[in-house]
C-alpha cells in the first residue's frame, strides 16, 4: 500500500497465498474497537490504519488480510480483451 493511496482507486487483490481475488476500489483506512468492530481511523490515535477495500463481487476485505495495489485501469481493460479472445500477449 502506498500512503498516498487515494479514495476509490482501484486496486487488484491478492490473498495470502497469492491467490486472485480481482479487482476492488479503495475505501481508505479504518480501525477497530476492543470486539473488532469497524471505526472511523483517527490519524495519530494508532500506528496505522486499516485499508478497507470493496471487491467487485461486493465483499470487504481488509488490508492486514490480503496483498493489494493499485492497477492501470486501461491496462486492466486491454489484458481482459486479451483473455477473452485467447490471444497470447507478444
């Protein structure tokens, strides 16, 4: 993650053993209460924040939990054409 991240990039989503989880938009940092309940991140009350992050098929899945980045929206686009077509990248 970069700290310079902004609010609803997107963001391609690994899981912990670099699984494809596709492609989510960046909710920005969160924390948690004493029984893991989401909370608003106040900067300076913590280490760090949470990055929250809504994939596409609608779950939330949190930072600490996954490998994530932000991604070439165009690129994304012209690797999915690829796909679809079954033309191997030159």
């Amino acid at each position: 993650m970069s700290v310079e991240t902004k609010i609803g990039a997107r963001v391609r989503v690994l899981s912990v053993d670099h699984k494809d989880l596709g492609l989510g938009t960046y909710q920005g940092l969160v924390d948690f209460d004493d029984e893991d309940n989401e909370i608003p991140y106040v900067e300076g009350e913590d280490a760090f924040g949470h990055p929250k992050i809504l994939l596409d098929t609608g779950e939330i899945i949190y930072g600490i939990q996954c490998w994530w980045s932000e991604v070439d929206e165009e690129l994304e686009v012209a690797l999915a054409e690829v796909e679809k077509i079954g033309q191997p990248l030159q």
